[in-house]
C-alpha cells in the first residue's frame, strides 16, 4: 500500500495527461475499427508486447531481438492484409466523425423482404440490381443516382424496377433498412473471360465489386436467375437459403438478430475504453518507470531565513553535485533549473556553522530519485550585526605650544552608537575623530571635527556626525613636568 501511494505521489500532471491523450486515441481506433477482422487482432499484439517485456526484463537478448522483428514484420503485414479496413476509416467525410461521436447503432437489413422480393422479381422476369454495401465508401466510384430515402419494402423494390418507372434501368442501394438512391450507375468490368450470358447488369455489379466490399445481388431480365456477387466471387443463386446465408455472412447479422440493446452498446464501450486506459498507463510505466537511469547533476546552492541582521561571509562551496535516479526520457529532460537546493539557516549563529545537506533541502520533479549529495555539508561562517555605544576620543596632530599644557578636553557626545558585525565589532574601543591640530591652540577655546568610523563596516544611525571638543590650556609653571 505505501508503495502505491509513493507512486501514485510521484505522478506529474503532465504523465495524467500522456496517459489520457493516448488512452484516447487508442479507444477511438477500436471505436473506428469496431467489428472489422483487424480488431481481432489486438489481442495477439498485445501478447507480443507483454512477452516483449518479460524477455527484456529477464535478460533474453535473442529472445527480444526476435519478437521486437515479429512485431515489426506484423505490423507490415496487417497494413497490407487489412488494407480495406484501413481504408474505409480513413476515408471519413470530416475530422469530427474521426475524434469525437460514435457510431449509430446498427440498424439491421431486413434480409427476408430482400430474399421475397428477389426471388419474386426472379420469377416475373424483371431485372434488377440491389447495392449492399459493406464498410469501404463507394461514393468515389458509382455515378449518378436519384436520391430516394425510403424503408424498404417488397411494394416498393417492386415500383422501383418495374418497367415502366423511369428508374428501372439502375441499382438501388441499400444502407439498413432504408432504399438510398435509386437509378445509380455501376462501374462496367473489363474483365474478358466473364460468360456471354452476363449482359449489362451482371458486369455493372462485377465491376463494382472489383473495387470494393460491397454485395450485389442481380435478378436476370432473360432468365430470372438470381446471382450474388462479392468481391471475386459470382455465385448462382438457386434457394432462398442460399441467399440468406449470403445476407447474413454480409451484414454480419444472425438469424435472430434483432439489433443490439443501448445499455449493452453503452457497456461495452466502457469496458473498451476502461481496457485502453489500463493498457495505456501499463505501456507508460514500462517506458517511463520500468528501467532506472543514473544521472549526476550540479546544481547551485539557495540559502533562505537568513535571520535579520546577520550575513553569510564565507561558505565552503556554492554548488552540490546530486546523484539521482528514474527513468531514462524523464532524466533526459532534466535541467539543472528544475532542482533546487534550499538551505534554510534561520537557526545559525553568528561565527561557524557546519549544516547538513538531505532530502529534506532538496526539491526533485516527481519520478526522481535522490541517491546521493556531494557534499553532505557546507561550512558556513555567519556575521551577527550588533550594536555598542564606543567613546569618543580626539586624534590629535601637531605640537601645543612649548609654554602651554592642555589641562583638559571634552568631547560632546562623549560617546557613539554603531552597528557592526560579530565577530568583530568587539575588539574595537575608541572611536576617533578626524585629526585637531595643536599648533593653532593658543587659548582655552572649542572645536568641531568629524567621527571616522573603522573598520568601514562599522555604521552609524547618521545623527551624529561630528563632535564638540572643549579643551582648557594654562601656562607652564616651574615644576610641572616636560611633556
């Protein structure tokens, strides 16, 4: 169970989406192609590939260079073989029947009004040639054709091509259990070993039939005789049963068929698409997760909650070297821009630190793996900035008067306040101000002079920038000392 919530954890949006994309196109194929004889094929596709897997997994090199060139040769040959299938998908009117919809629920040929009716234009002698087509579009290839829409009938085959009608000398096409068009025009085959017997109509429909799927069924004017013709077979029909058989192989109906409920219908297109959905996720675990790939990668170093007030002067490195895992096509689209390595110092102190690299500080795409850091600490020297009030002292330059000693000084304010950084700020006890010269002193007097603050890291709140100096001078008397 945790194994299946760490994978399920680890899924990107855009893995939910490939699965979705390609679910769905594989179940529009099986809606498209649905009935047709290359669906039957799926299965034994499927079989392939999942040997396919199992042989690569347990090391059989031959074995899966073997099925890998039966996968390859089959999937030729199924182009070539199903061909008509293919094309009669691939001949869709508009792209939207192509992606979205599907089909109507077949409506059955009423196959006994067709065999009655036949055998009964048979016996009074009047031609007729009835269109059944199959899944390749014939629109590309008759001609003509009056547009008629009507639900079949014997009544109505009968005025159809009754001699009289003006849209006797024609095929009807049947789609369902509805009269399309009338008084359509068949390709003539140019074949030269048919009998003499076949007039027109028997080479209208053999010439249909030579270019696609359709069913034919023609009624003799001459004779009466009833023949079926599909594909290269033209078969002499003499029963009604015979042509039933005929009908049903054709339509793909049985005898009792009486078209597919909608719940049934409905049922099985969601146990198709739920199928897809699960052979599609299976495909993708096995690309994208099924063998692990090994990629180091070296990626800048992020500090964050940096207390305020404090800085980073040194660290030992700015980059980690990351080994990780996963599957081959995500590690390849891995940049060093999707990881980051966040360390957070809101607990360091000011002077050394040693903190510690894990999983924990690193932030990895779904699907990868952290296998190792390089290195798994960094050494950081942190400065705190702190404040101190520091005297102020007078930097004196020059030379007082030999008749003179100065008696006193005071400076105002007598004391600093500055920020610096720790370690530091600590070992720094006078603050001076820029240098007074005692050559002009003659007298007990005040001056102005500016602070200098050193080391240039300590700071001031920009208040005071210089000081008062009040100094006293009196003159030498025997037995004070030289200075």
């Amino acid at each position: 169970m945790a194994n299946l919530l760490d994978f399920l954890s680890s899924l990107r949006w855009q893995d939910l989406v490939d699965i979705l994309i390609n679910s769905y196109i594989l179940f529009r194929l099986y809606v498209l192609f649905r009935g047709s004889r290359l669906i039957r094929i799926v299965p034994v596709v499927s079989l392939l590939w999942v040997l396919n897997i199992m042989a690569l997994y347990m090391g059989l090199v031959v074995t899966t260079w073997a099925i890998q060139g039966i996968i390859t040769a089959a999937a030729i040959i199924l182009i070539i073989v199903f061909r008509d299938e293919i094309a009669s998908v691939f001949q869709t009117k508009n792209l939207t029947s192509f992606v979205w919809g599907f089909p109507n629920t077949k409506i059955s040929t009423p196959i006994e009004i067709i065999i009655l009716s036949a055998f009964e234009l048979g016996k009074r002698k009047v031609g007729a040639l009835l269109v059944i087509p199959g899944k390749q579009s014939i629109d590309e290839i008759v001609q003509g054709g009056i547009p008629w829409d009507g639900v079949i009938s014997e009544q109505m085959i009968f005025s159809i091509f009754w001699d009289k009608n003006p849209v006797h000398d024609g095929a009807a096409l049947i789609y369902g259990d509805r009269i399309t068009d009338v008084s359509v025009l068949l390709p003539l085959s140019k074949r030269t070993d048919l009998p003499s017997r076949y007039g027109t109509r028997h080479r209208a429909a053999i010439g249909l039939c030579e270019s696609c799927d359709s069913l034919v069924i023609v009624i003799s004017e001459e004779r009466g005789h009833v023949t079926a013709v599909k594909g290269s077979e033209i078969r002499h029909v003499k029963k009604a049963e015979e042509l039933q058989e005929i009908l049903i192989r054709h339509t793909g109906q049985t005898k009792k068929d009486k078209g597919i409920p909608k719940w049934r219908e409905v049922s099985e297109f969601a146990v198709a698409a739920f199928a897809c959905f699960i052979l599609i996720t299976g495909l993708w675990f096995g690309l994208s997760r099924g063998k692990e790939t090994l990629k180091t990668i070296n990626v800048p170093v992020e500090y964050t909650d940096i207390k305020p007030g404090f800085d980073i002067i040194e660290a030992s490195t700015n980059t980690v070297d990351l080994h990780l895992s996963g599957s081959m096509p995500l590690l390849k689209s891995l940049k060093p821009e999707n990881v980051k390595v966040l360390l957070k110092l809101g607990s360091a102190y000011a002077g050394h630190n040693s903190v510690n690299i894990s999983l924990d500080n690193i932030i990895l795409p779904p699907g990868v793996n952290l296998k190792k850091v390089e290195p798994k600490t960094v050494e950081i020297v942190m400065a705190g900035k702190i404040e101190r009030n520091i005297p102020i002292q007078v930097d004196w330059s020059g030379k007082l008067a030999d008749n003179l000693i100065l008696e006193s000084v005071n400076i105002t304010p007598a004391t600093i306040t500055v920020t610096g950084v720790s370690p530091g700020i600590e070992t720094v006890a006078t603050i001076y101000t820029e240098k007074v010269s005692l050559d002009n002193i003659k007298a007990d007097g005040t001056t102005q002079a500016g602070i200098v603050l050193f080391p240039s890291s300590l700071k001031t709140d920009g208040t005071v920038k210089s000081v008062s100096i009040a100094y006293r001078v009196r003159e030498r008397k025997i037995g004070d000392i030289f200075e």
